[in-house]
C-alpha cells in the first residue's frame, strides 16, 4: 500500500511539474453567493443526498432539484461515476439545458485522477474533493496526507481547477497531542489545496465551525450545509435531519463563512426519518431560500 502511494505521488509530482503556469484557477471566477440582503444568491446539493434514488433515473431526479431551485450540483462517484454513465461533456449539455451548473464532486483520488482532473475542467467544474481519508494511526500518517493532498492540487491547478478535502469528525478529536484537522490545515499549501467544511462533522466531532472559520480564513471555499438532529446525543454519528429542523445555527454559521471566505454552500443530508430523500431534498432548497443571515 505505501509503495502503491508513492508511486502515485511521484506520478502526479511528474504532471504536477509542468503545470505551474496554469490558466487563471476557475474558482476565482466563480460568482459571489452571498447576497447582499444577507441571504444566498445561489446555492447547490450533494447528489449523495439522491443516492437511493438517482441511479434508477439520473436526468429525471436532476431535473426536479432545478425545478425546487437548485442552481448548483455536487457529484459523487459512484457505480455510474461522476457523471452518471454519460460521456462528460454530454452531461454538461444535459445540465446545462436545466439551468445548473455542477461546481464540484467528490471523487476517488488514488485511481486515474489526472484524467478526473482533466475531465472535470473540460466541463467548467471548480473542484475536485477528496470525500474521505479515514482516521490515521500516527503523525508520520497525517504527514503523508498533507503530501498527498498537496500533489492532487499541483495536478488540479494544472489544468486550472482546485482540489480540497472534505472533513469528517474524526480529524476534529484529539490524537497524538495534536488536532488532526488543525494538522491538515497549517501544513497543505494554501495554494494547491483548499478545504470543504462539512459543519454536521465539525459539530459532531465536537467542534465549533466558528471558531475554524475564523482561524483559517480563505480555507474553507465550498461546505456542506447539513442540519443535526435536536435530540441527538453527543456521541450519536447518524443524526442527520431535514435542513431547519436541526441544532446548528445556519444563519450565524453563514453569516461568518461569506465574509471568511465562502463561495460554494451545498446542502447534504444523509438520514431520512419522515420523509423521501425527494421530500428532503425540496425541504432543504425551500429553507436555503429563505435563509437569512444573522
């Protein structure tokens, strides 16, 4: 496995190389989304939110998220990768017909990322994220990841998009006298490797997503706007609710990422109690709309 990794990393460095003068990132292009009432221009969803229903029907549940207001998608890879079996550009053509615009997936990094970089560019996408890595069992470990991650966003800026990663709640709880996450913020290159901050996690590792956000400002560009049950105990995992029914405080949350740094809020739930993902997911674009900062 570590030989596996290092060849993956000296394969990407050699890409990497000649890629430093790479176009304009397509992220700092990307149009402000928060409005200037205090509320969200524009707003996307975690396809993941979908994934016990899309696969049966992928263009007729993306048509009905851009029919409850979505103007934004994040993929996911799955069985039907990326891009739901279709060539990459054909869904572009598709989404572009429903008025969205897919800003970012989340994608298996170790297996043919140059080619997921290069076709995430060719549709216009801003990021390619790391959707997981998974506890490790020592600092040298965590070391590794920061190199990793660090050469995923050489490859990514070479064909001028981002890369980041998105936390879970274990990089937020203490090991080896050290905060993993504080770890994998002050020791990734702030020009190749951005952050999405999923804040159910951040809550749920104990955590407040205030306080990262205000000690690493600029980091976090994309998060992932997913509510926590009220009566959910502190070492409950699997307490992911309808946006607006839940404990964390969106408006106050928000209100500080846009002026932090924000660009991209997608909203993500993976547990349904009385409701369809469907149900939830209109659920959740009625609350973004009406969502006004504190």
């Amino acid at each position: 496995m570590i030989s596996n990794r290092r060849a993956f990393l000296h394969k990407l460095s050699l890409v990497a190389a000649g890629g430093m003068m790479a176009p304009q990132l397509a992220c700092a292009q990307s149009k402000k989304v928060a409005g200037s009432a205090g509320s969200l221009d524009k707003f996307g969803i975690q396809l993941y939110t979908l994934r016990d229903v899309i696969g049966d029907d992928p263009k007729g549940t993306i048509s009905q998220l851009a029919s409850y207001g979505f103007e934004q998608i994040e993929g996911f890879e799955g069985r039907q990768g990326m891009f739901w079996d279709m060539p990459h550009k054909d869904f572009k053509m598709f989404l572009d017909d429903q008025g969205l615009e897919m800003v970012s997936s989340h994608c298996n990094i170790r297996e043919d990322f140059e080619k997921k970089a290069e076709q995430a560019a060719e549709v216009g996408m801003s990021y390619l994220i790391c959707p997981f890595i998974g506890p490790q069992n020592s600092v040298e470990k965590w070391k590794e990841v920061t190199e990793l991650f660090n050469e995923c966003g050489r490859v990514c800026k070479a064909n001028g998009i981002r890369f980041a990663y998105h936390n879970h709640e274990y990089t937020f709880r203490s090991f080896s006298g050290m905060i993993p996450q504080d770890f994998l913020m002050e020791n990734t290159d702030p020009d190749l490797v951005d952050h999405q901050m999923d804040i159910y996690w951040v809550v749920t590792g104990g955590a407040d997503p205030v306080d990262y956000l205000d000690r690493y400002p600029n980091r976090f560009r994309l998060c992932h706007v997913k509510d926590r049950l009220k009566s959910a105990g502190a070492d409950e995992r699997s307490a992911s609710c309808d946006l607006g029914t839940g404990s964390i405080d969106f408006p106050k949350i928000l209100k500080l990422a846009a002026d932090k740094g924000m660009k991209y809020y997608i909203m993500e739930q993976e547990r349904y109690d009385n409701s369809t993902p469907m149900e939830s997911a209109k659920t959740g674009a009625a609350y973004l709309k009406a969502l006004k900062f504190a």
